[in-house]
C-alpha cells in the first residue's frame, strides 16, 4: 500500500512539473484563433501555407497549422491529440483519444501520453477532455520545443533535377518520462513535422537509453489513431470494409518487389477498436482504430547512450476520390519532401566485355547528349572487387567519363544469389539456408553481408563513381541465424537489415551517387525504380514492345513522379527474342528506335537503352541527338505533374500530358496512333492543373498557335489527326 502511494504521488508530481515546464513554454508560441478553411486549391497555388505551431488563447493546447491541415493536443493533464483538421474540407478525422504511441521496453509494454475515460468514441466534444485523466502506465508529458524541420537526408545532387530545394516546415518535439524507477533514465520522444505548403505531417518516435544498462525495445507503434470511420455496415468483417480515405499512410519500411507503395507497405495496421461501442458494427468490425508498426521486429538491443528511431509515418490528408487528383497528391508529396527524386538523368545502360567498349559508350554520350553511362548487369564491372588495382582501373575510366561530362556507374547484385551456409538468410522453420523471397539469399548482417557493404562504400569512394544500380536486397527477408555479426537473432534480423539497406542508400544520396534501387526507400535516398513490367515482353516484336510501354507508363505513374521510374528498351537481344524484338542494327530501325525514345522522353521517363552502343552510323546519331536536344528544350514541363488522358489499346489513340501552371508552357500533350489507318479525333483536354480558365493556345510540334476556349469544367476540346502508326504533341500556353 505505502508502494502505491509513493507511485501515485512521484506520478502526481511528475503531472505538476510537465505542467509547470509546458506552461513556462507555452506562453512563447503565438497564439491561433479558430481554423478556416482553405479558399485556394494547393495543387495549383501552394506558396502561401506556411507551416507554425501556435497555442490556444486559454494556454491549454498546442496547435500545428499551415493553412491546410490542423492538428491539436491538449497538454495537460498528459499529452493528447484531440483534433486533426482538413481545412480544405472540414473534414474532421478523430473520433477518440489515443495514446501518442506504444512501445515494449524488457518485455513490458507502455503508452506514451495520451488520456482516458472517454465515454462515447463515435465522436469526441473538446469540452470533454475536462474530465479526461491520463494512462497509468505509461510514458507522460514532460516538455516540448519547436524548431525548423531539418532536411532528414542531406541531400547532394549531382543530375539534373526538376526541384533543388529541400522542403521547409516546423519541427514540434514533445518529450515524455516515466515514473518506474526502472525506466527513469528512458526518455521517449514524439516528433511532429508539419511542411510547408502541403496537407501532410510527419511522425516518429524515437527512445534514448540515458542508463548504463542495455535495454531491449521489442514493438514500437509509433502512430495510434482512433479515426472516423469511412462507412457504416451492420454486418461486414474489417478486411470487407472501406478503410479511411481522408488520409493517406506512408512509411519508410516499405518492401515487396511490387514497384508500388501500398503493395510495399509493412507497416499500416487498420484494427478493430473494442472500446467504441456504438458502432453500426454488429461484431464491432469496423476498422477505425489505426496503428502504424514494422510487425516483425519483436526485440532490438538498445545499449547505453544509444538512440531508436521509429520508421516516419508521412500522413498526407486527401480532398478527393478522384484517382487523378489523389495520386498528384502523392507525386507533389515526394517532389517536395524528398526532391532527390525529381532527379532525372539521361543514362545508357551499357554491356560491356571490356574496357574500350566503355571508352567507345562515353563518347557515344557525348555525342549525342546523354548523360549518364551505366554498366548494365552482364558487364565487366564487378563493384564488390575493392582491390587497389580494379578501384584503379575503374577509376581512371570513371576521370575519363567525367573529363567528358558524364557520369558513370555499375549494377551489383545482392539478392537471387546463394553465397554460402554460413552467411546465407537462415529459415526460421527449418533452421536452415532458404526461405527467402527467391528462395536462398546472403543476410545482410552475415559476414559477407557486411563485407559487401563495406566494398561497395570503399569501390564508390575509390573510383568516383556517381550512379549505383543495386539488384536486391528482397523483401524483407528475416533470418534466424544466431552467429551473424550484423543481427542478433531472429527477432531484430529484418530490423538490422533494413537499417543496413538505407543506411547505404542515405550514404550514396548524400555524397552524390545516383540510385536505382529495386524496393521502395525513395524516402531513405534512393532515386528511381522500374515503372514496372514483365521482363519476357522485351522478347515480343517491337510493335509489342511500344503499345505495352505505353501501358506501363500509363499505370506506373498515378503515385510515381515519371523522374521515379525507369523504363526498358532492348538494343540488342534480351531474354530471348528473334530480329523482331530487338533495334539492332539501328539504323534499319530508325523509325521505331524514334518513336520509342519518343514517347519515353514526352513522358519524361528514362529508359535503359541497353545494348553496346547508341548509335551505328551518323544517320542514326542524328536521330538520337535530335531526341535528346528537343527533350531538353522542353524538360521542365516534361518532368512536371503527368495527367492520364487515355490508356494504349492498340484500337484508338492514346496519349498523356504534363501540366505546370507556373511555366510559360502550361501543359504538354503527347498523342499516338497504334492503328493502321489514319485518324482524326476530337477530345477533352482536361486543364484545370495548368491554371488555363479562359483562353488556351494549342501549338502543334511547336507550329502556329490557335487559340481554344477553356470551357466551365477547364476543359478544351482539341482537334487533330496522326497518320498510321504515328505520334504527334502539343504545346499549351
């Protein structure tokens, strides 16, 4: 009894002094009066939101608001989020209090602030927190402070890229205690970022061992949401029900090969919530309870003075089910928090069987305005050779590239590969090497796994390579090996890996070194992945060829910026294949080898010309210069936001367009005729992204302009004809 009395009273005077502390602090944030809505649309003027943290005129809440989104916690007696706004819509999203995040610490789980008692969770009346108390056992409010965001990669571009900035915003870090005399060296961290000109926040946790013992973290939740629901069903389980489309989830623990996020997604958890018992929900199914977390990392050491960081939860708020408009949400998100990847070099994906064949593909570079020079899989270059002698060797074609304006790089695979018993993913059901996502592959904790890391860092360092191309790691392969220096056990192996993985992903983005990367880190430093497509379809006829890379641009770029994915052109023959399949010799090809570059230049998507050369004679020099330079002209635009105008078939046209209201092009349409007969079509061209209301001058292949009226709806209706199996674009201003 005398225990429980001293609990009670160290956690009462904890509650004083993070009230005293938050009420000596508060008093310096400006004060915010109530949150109207937005009247201007971000996607097409989004200069003016400027991200703050205010606090309410009665000193009780703090308020993060720029304009688009509003997020409110209530400071005292714990801290808790009560509010989080779209103000483009009113749209209200919580419906009861949540703790701010959940974590195990030596097996025992805690909450971190939040408050309880709340009656009716179908809704939440601020005037109720009053009689709110806070968690028991838990991690509870200590003090805040607000800083500028700090660029989370730091960034160093080498390439050309679209956006050079890195994003601004406020930075709102809230530090909470504990009362157990086991964890009073513990201190847990809630970071906040709200960003400038854009509906999205960012969240993490992050845990300091201030001890000098080791502790072991096991699952960290780091987002807790009790969130209005999307619909109301009387009989439905939670997998059969919509989930909330209000806002949009996305981490950096992302992988399944998918080449898409919410197929990559590891983290986002939509439950059931018990104490919501007023649900339509006979069984209670409805998913309104939302908890983000890595599922699969149960017990990771965190030894004195060490740090845990949770993965970053980005909650970008949506205003529309409109596929389009959702998806340019998305695109915008990325080009503005993680501008690496509007980078967008011209490369050549180069085979090559010796050195000169290198020499040769750099001046075929030069000469026609590329950019940048890859050593394609089946090339010479072997990156995990880091003797003295090949840095050497690699090192003087890499000056030789770069006296020449080129950056140069190499492919290295990881996965797809079985090295050995000792160093390979070990099965958790068996106890032995396999069970992998392709059946064997090396753990990155391994010995080579480590060693591999440490090659590649040394052979990029060394020979100054700028762009690293890496096949694998795989999905989140675990491993159950208990002797591999990189991971403990099977409990923190995916844990260790994944933090490997991005840690070499953040060391190339942060010394200038281009990456292709086969998952999904773009928001830990990688820049680009395939579009996605079926490697065998490079072996069908070249006719094939063109109607499905439209198809794949199509579908690959509703969440992926065009500078994100990479697309294929096979130069010479891959995975099979006759004449028909392939461009080489090219200038018997002309025609097609254009149209190819064409429509993955207008959809400002680059694509691995792969083969041993770009050009075969002067004629066809001339066609891939002339490419080039007209693609440079129009860049900008053509790496601007993409609109999907209308899939390829094979029976009609089809076509897309870029749109940028603040460019002297507005938009840029690109259109094709996969049919053997000469058309002419009339259609809508949807402008209201351009900023076009009234008037828009149509110019095709840069020709006379004519002037098209902008109807109600921000549309044009345009006229045109395209010969057989012919392409054409316009300009809009």
């Amino acid at each position: 009894m005398v225990h429980s009395f001293r609990n009670s009273l160290l956690s009462l005077l904890l509650i004083l002094a993070a009230d005293l502390s938050a009420q000596q602090s508060i008093t310096s944030l400006p004060v915010k009066g109530i949150a109207a809505a937005s009247s201007k649309d971000w996607m097409i003027s989004s200069s003016n939101f400027k991200a703050e943290v205010y606090r309410s005129a009665d000193n009780k809440d703090i308020v993060l608001n720029n304009g688009l989104v509003q997020r409110s916690f209530r400071i005292s007696p714990d801290f808790a989020c009560f509010d989080y706004n779209n103000l483009s819509t009113s749209q209200q999203l919580i419906r009861a209090i949540k703790p701010e995040a959940r974590l195990t610490i030596n097996n025992k789980t805690y909450t971190v602030g939040g408050l309880t008692g709340q009656k009716e969770n179908a809704y939440l009346v601020p005037g109720w927190l009053e009689d709110l108390k806070p968690n028991s056992n838990g991690f509870s409010f200590k003090s805040f402070k607000v800083t500028p965001i700090s660029p989370y990669i730091n960034w160093k571009n080498s390439t050309w890229a679209s956006n050079t900035k890195q994003a601004t915003g406020k930075q709102l870090t809230i530090r909470f205690e504990s009362a157990e005399n086991d964890l009073k060296d513990i201190a847990v961290f809630v970071h906040y970022e709200l960003y400038d000109n854009l509906p999205l926040i960012v969240k993490w946790i992050s845990i300091e061992n201030n001890s000098h013992k080791t502790v072991v973290v096991g699952n960290v939740v780091n987002e807790i949401l009790g969130i209005v629901e999307e619909e109301s069903a009387v009989v439905g389980s939670p997998t059969e029900m919509k989930k909330q489309h209000g806002i949009y989830f996305e981490t950096n623990y992302a992988y399944n090969n998918a080449m898409k996020y919410d197929l990559s997604d590891q983290t986002t958890h939509w439950k059931v919530d018990s104490s919501y018992t007023s649900q339509v929900n006979y069984y209670m199914g409805t998913p309104c309870l939302l908890e983000v977390y890595p599922e699969k990392v149960t017990a990771v050491e965190l030894k004195p003075s060490e740090q845990f960081k949770s993965p970053r939860t980005h909650e970008l708020l949506m205003d529309s089910y409109d596929r389009e408009r959702r998806g340019l949400a998305i695109r915008k998100m990325y080009s503005i928090i993680a501008p690496w990847t509007t980078q967008n070099p011209i490369f050549m994906h180069l085979v090559s069987a010796n050195d000169q064949q290198v020499i040769d593909a750099i001046d075929q570079c030069k000469a026609t305005g590329y950019e940048a020079l890859i050593l394609s899989f089946g090339s010479h270059c072997n990156m995990e050779d880091s003797s003295d002698g090949n840095i050497a060797k690699w090192k003087k074609l890499a000056d030789y590239a770069h006296s020449k304006g080129i950056l140069i790089g190499s492919y290295s695979l990881f996965s797809s590969r079985r090295i050995s018993d000792a160093d390979d993913v070990i099965d958790p059901k068996t106890g032995k090497p396999g069970g992998a996502f392709f059946g064997n592959a090396p753990c990155y904790g391994s010995k080579w796994g480590l060693a591999y890391l440490a090659s590649l860092k040394k052979f990029i360092a060394g020979t100054g390579f700028n762009i690293f191309e890496n096949d694998g790691p795989y999905p989140g392969d675990v491993c159950a090996s208990t002797t591999h220096p990189g991971h403990k056990d099977l409990n923190d192996s995916q844990w260790k890996q994944m933090e490997l993985q991005k840690s070499l992903y953040r060391w190339c983005n942060e010394n200038g070194v281009y990456v292709n990367a086969p998952d999904w880190y773009f928001l830990d430093g990688s820049h680009k992945i395939a579009i996605g497509y079926r490697e065998v379809n490079f072996s069908l006829p070249r006719e094939q060829q063109m109607i499905l890379n439209r198809q794949n641009i199509y579908d690959g770029t509703w969440e992926k910026t065009p500078s994100m994915g990479w697309g294929f052109v096979p130069l010479t023959r891959y995975q099979g294949g006759g004449e028909e399949a392939v461009l080489e010799p090219l200038n018997e090809h002309l025609k097609e080898y254009d149209q190819l570059m064409f429509q993955y230049y207008s959809a400002g998507v680059q694509a691995c010309y792969r083969g041993p050369r770009l050009y075969d004679t002067e004629k066809t020099r001339k066609v891939v210069s002339d490419m080039v330079s007209w693609y440079k002209k129009y860049r900008l635009i053509l790496n601007s936001d993409i609109i999907h105008l209308r899939r390829a078939d094979g029976r009609n046209w089809d076509g897309f367009m870029h749109v940028n209201p603040s460019l002297p092009q507005k938009a840029f349409i690109s259109l094709f005729n996969p049919t053997k007969e000469k058309i002419t079509r009339t259609i809508e061209i949807p402008l209201y992204y351009s900023g076009l209301k009234q008037n828009a001058m149509f110019r095709e292949k840069g020709g006379a302009a004519r002037s098209l009226p902008v109807t109600r709806d921000y549309s044009s209706r345009l006229t045109f004809t395209l010969e057989p199996e012919s392409y054409t674009w316009f300009t809009v201003e």
